[in-house]
C-alpha cells in the first residue's frame, strides 16, 4: 500500500522501505515512551509487528512512523506513533494514524492505545 497525501507527502506499509536508524533515533531521543530503547530491542519490536506504516516528505525522508501488534483477529495495539515536529500541523498524523487503524488488514479488531498525550489526535 502506498498512499500519496497532500503537500507532497505519502504513507508507505512497505518495511523496506523503512529509515530504521532515524526511526529509532526519534523514538529512543524524542519519544518519552521509548527513551533509552536499544537499537537490538527497537529491531525485535519491529521484526515482531504485524504491519508498520511510514510517513514519508516529498523528497523520501522519514517523517513518521506507526507500527501495530495484534493477534490478527480479535484485538489490535497502534504503538510507537509519531510525527516529527517539522512535519506537524498539517494533518499527518491523523493520516498517519488513519492508515494503521481504518485502512490497514485489522481494521475490525478492537484498538488499544496507551498515551499520556494527543488523546484529541486519536479521539478523530
């Protein structure tokens, strides 16, 4: 799946794809749910996903990432959501979030999320 959104921007499930070394620098930097996480721990998370989505700009770079656990028939987990700050304010996360969730193979199974934050974002 390859979703083209506004402003030049797109949505990739593709895993090769994936920048993992600026995936993992975010998310062990940035993301207060993540820090510290080793680059051997983040590979295993990831490996062990059902399906990951990236957010890319115009030019290629990773500007966001979401990844989903699940048992693949009753119940689905979005973990490790984020959007890099010079990429938020335009709705891409929603997108983001809307291709993981409404648009992705575990669409009918039941969602959790854990967040101490951006409960609006995922309320949508």
């Amino acid at each position: 799946m390859r979703r083209a959104l506004p402003g030049g921007f797109e949505v990739d499930d593709d895993r090769a794809r994936l920048d993992l070394d600026a995936i993992h620098r975010f998310l062990s930097t940035e993301a207060y749910w993540a820090l510290g996480r080793t680059r051997e721990v983040f590979e295993q998370m990831i490996a062990g996903s059902a399906r990951v989505v990236g957010l890319y700009a115009a030019e290629g770079e990773q500007v966001g990432f979401a990844r989903v656990v699940t048992d693949g028939v009753w119940v689905a987990y979005l973990a490790d959501v984020f959007v890099t700050s010079e990429a938020r304010g335009r709705g891409l996360g929603l997108e983001l979030v809307r291709e993981a969730v409404d648009n992705g193979p575990h669409a009918r199974c039941r969602w959790m999320l854990h967040t101490d934050d951006a409960h609006s974002l995922y309320r949508k």
